[in-house]
C-alpha cells in the first residue's frame, strides 16, 4: 500500500505559490503574511509589490530608482500618505498627467497656471473652516495631486467665445472655494469648484444631500425666473461625482474633442456623423449648450454651433465657389418647423478655393429641451457666376443637459417653440482677456446622439 503524503505549504515549491499571491491585492496579501512563516517570506517578494506600486500610486522603475526604496517599502510609504485615496488616486493620477502632456503641446501657458496639491492637513482645516461633514475623497484626492489652479484667463475647465459674450471657467484652489462656500436657502452646503471672471458663472458641487441635491452631484445653478421666492434654483447637471466629472472632461480634451482654438481649450462637442459632403467641398459642425445664458422657468435653452467648411486640396482650380446665401430648417421637440434664408453667414461671403477652410460660430434658442438643425448653402461659381448650387449642412442635433427643477416656485410656465437662427455672432472675435422634483431629461425629439 502506497504511503500517503500530507501536503503542506512548506511542500510546496515557491513558483506556483507566487503566481497564486499575484492575483491577491495588497489587503489579501497583507492577511496572508500572517498565516505562517513561508506565506510571510513569500508575500514580501518585490515583484507582487511592484505589481501593486504600478497599478494604485503609477510608480515607475525611475521612482522606486529616486527614493530608493525596495517595491514593498514604496507602497507603504506612499499609503501612510494617500492611503484613504487608494480607490481614486491612480485614475485621478492618470487624468491629471494626461491633461498636462497634451497641455503642454497645445497650449503650454494653461500648465504655469497649475498649483502644487495640498497637505492633508490643509483640506482638514477646510473641512472644519466651512463646517461640512466631509469633503468627498475624490475631490481630495485630486487636490492633493493639484490645488487647482491660479485665476488666469483662459482657465482650465473650457472657454466659449461669442461676439459680444465670453466665458471662460478657472479650476478654484481650495481656498479660494471654501471662500465662495454657500449655506443661503436653495444653496445650502454648495461649494464652488469652478469660477468665470466675465460671466460670474460657477460649477457647484453638493457635500450634503439636501434640498433634493445629491451628494458629489456637481452642478451649474439657474435662478426660476418665474418664482417669487429668490431661493428657487434649477440645476443643470454636470456630473454625478467628481471623478467622472474631471475624468469626462479631460477625456474631452486630450481625445481633441474640445478643440483648442486661440490657445485655450473650447468646449464644442462634434458628432463625427454631423459632416456632409457636395462635390467638393465637406461641411461639419460641432455644437456647445451655454447654460449661463440659459433657464429652466421660462424654459429657454441656448446653443452656439461651430461649422467649418472645407474645399478639397485635389478640387480643381476652375471649381473656385463663392457662398451667396443660407437656409435652415429647424425643428423642434415637439416637432415644430420653422424654415431661415438669410445672405451670407455671419455678414460674410466666404470664396473657396482648394485647400481653403472658413469657420464661424452661430447661435441659437429654444424653449423645448432639444432641437435639430439642417439646411444648404448656396454658392455660385467665380469663373460663371450663372453657375449656382447647393452645399448640404448635415443635420445637427442640441440637446440640453439634464436637469433638476426647484419646488419653490409660485406658478408653472407653458413651452412655447420660439426657435431662431442668429448668424449675427462669432467666436472668432476679439475679447478682452484678462426642495426638488426628480431629474428632467431632455426630450429626444428624433435621433439625439449625444448630450452636451
């Protein structure tokens, strides 16, 4: 009869032993240094600990080189610091490098603007400054990475650009938002975390559930107008938490889906289907919802759109084009038609010849929470000004962003379509730098690909 073996982990050859510990995270290898002296020895390994430097704190073999720490003294170094983050820092992390290496490519001057990340102790003091329960980790964690930034124009967090408007928003310091920490009714336990100089316009963030708000939901505030009681405030909402918020946003802008335009990040939302081709010459259009000149009671809703047109470098020289006039056909949500001819675009006359490209910016309003816009332009030739045809403007769809509306309201307001086209602007002139229902969503009205 064959004698039997008791297996033991001390019979076991490390290799396999080590492969099963390289799917444990940091809690569960920790646990298991206690189970006996083999597991202590084998969980102390550098290479499960670098596993786990790279995954949460982005070490690299350059870090580890500087400090001169083996991997397991490394990650407990950098846990006793930011261990209460370790559920946000690395995608955080990754945000914030990704925005600076594309920043610093496109628009070099936004990466001075960038403070150091604060201590610990300083976002305590805040939290006991303002009197909230708790600042949420994400947030935290972000501004021990960066404290924001300094109030510069252009700030971080995107500009828009019209004739005779501006708006550009600063990524607040800790300081400067706990300044602007709000406890009036309607407002109760907001803080700041985005400021524009030109408009006054902010970004809030709930640190309470309260008022009908959600904790983290971040959020532009929007006065009913209708209401008698001045604490009657709309939201649009901009993020659920801080996380998603700053992460989308930077997806955005290192993707170039936020063109940088005069050395500042804009923040026009193009839908690769929004492009229309006629002969030789191809027409796209992004768009962006404004939501300081915007309102929930009167319900109107306000969109800028950029377009560029473009004559192919391989179109013939003989095919020179000059643009004569417009026409839109905008529909609304509730499936309203208006039609627009005008002359021109914006009070030009663009002439195209191969290669060249014409951009100009527009804008729009409405009173239901989605629109679409469609339409030709006409041009005529310069060799036979007899010659004229049409250019299709692919359609394009607005749509506004969700939102909360406010209890604290005397009377309601009926949506009347009042849509109209204004070609009166551009983002290409100069400017001085320097208690609540549930959640609205905005009425599709046909195939909207994508909210703002």
């Amino acid at each position: 009869m064959a004698t039997s073996i008791a297996l033991s982990l001390d019979n076991l050859p490390s290799d396999p032993l080590l492969l099963v510990l390289s799917f444990l995270d940091f809690r569960d290898l920790i646990s298991c240094s206690f189970v006996s002296r083999r597991l202590n020895e084998l969980t102390g390994h550098n290479p499960l600990w670098k596993r786990l430097c790279q995954k949460h704190w982005l070490l690299s073999e350059a870090d580890k080189t500087h400090r001169g720490l083996a991997w397991k003294e490394l990650f407990r170094e950098f846990y006793a610091d930011l261990g209460r983050y370790i559920d946000y820092y690395s995608t955080l992390k990754k945000a914030w490098d990704d925005l600076k290496n594309y920043l610093n490519q496109k628009c070099p001057r936004m990466i001075a603007s960038l403070k150091e990340g604060v201590r610990e102790e300083e976002l305590d003091t805040i939290e006991a400054q303002i009197g909230c329960s708790k600042l949420p980790n994400d947030y935290r964690c972000s501004y021990r990475i960066h404290n924001g930034q300094k109030l510069v124009v252009p700030g971080l967090m995107g500009s828009m650009a019209l004739s005779n408007h501006y708006r550009s928003e600063d990524l607040l310091d800790i300081e400067t938002a706990a300044g602007g920490f709000q406890q009036r009714k309607g407002m109760r336990q907001c803080l700041p975390l985005t400021f524009c100089f030109h408009t006054g316009l902010s970004q809030y963030m709930a640190l309470e559930s309260t008022e009908g708000r959600t904790r983290s939901e971040i959020f532009y505030q929007c006065p009913d107008q209708l209401a008698q009681d001045p604490s009657a405030i709309d939201m649009f909402i901009t993020g659920p938490n801080f996380t998603e918020w700053f992460t989308s946003y930077v997806d955005n802008v290192v993707t170039g889906e936020y063109p940088i335009i005069r050395d500042q990040i804009f923040r026009y939302v193009h839908d690769k289907r929004c492009v229309a081709t006629t002969g030789d010459i191809t027409v796209s259009v992004s768009t962006s919802f404004l939501p300081e000149l915007s309102s929930v009671h009167p319900p109107h809703f306000f969109f800028t759109y950029r377009i560029r047109i473009e004559m192919a470098k391989s179109a013939l020289p003989e095919n020179a084009c000059q643009l004569d006039s417009r026409y839109w056909k905008i529909t609304n949500a509730n499936g309203n038609v208006e039609e627009v001819r005008g002359p021109g675009v914006v009070g030009e006359f663009p002439v195209m010849t191969p290669g060249k490209v014409h951009e100009y910016a527009s804008c729009t309003t409405f009173s239901t929470t989605s629109e679409y816009m469609e339409g030709h332009y006409t041009f005529h030739r310069l060799k036979n000004k007899e010659e004229v045809f049409d250019v299709s403007i692919p359609r394009f769809h607005m749509v506004c962003p969700p939102f909360r509306e406010s209890m604290v309201r005397s009377s309601s307001v009926s949506e009347v379509s009042a849509p109209y086209d204004d070609e009166n602007s551009s983002d290409t002139d100069d400017y001085e730098e320097g208690e609540m229902r549930g959640m609205n969503m905005a009425d599709p009205g046909g195939r909207c690909p994508r909210h703002v």
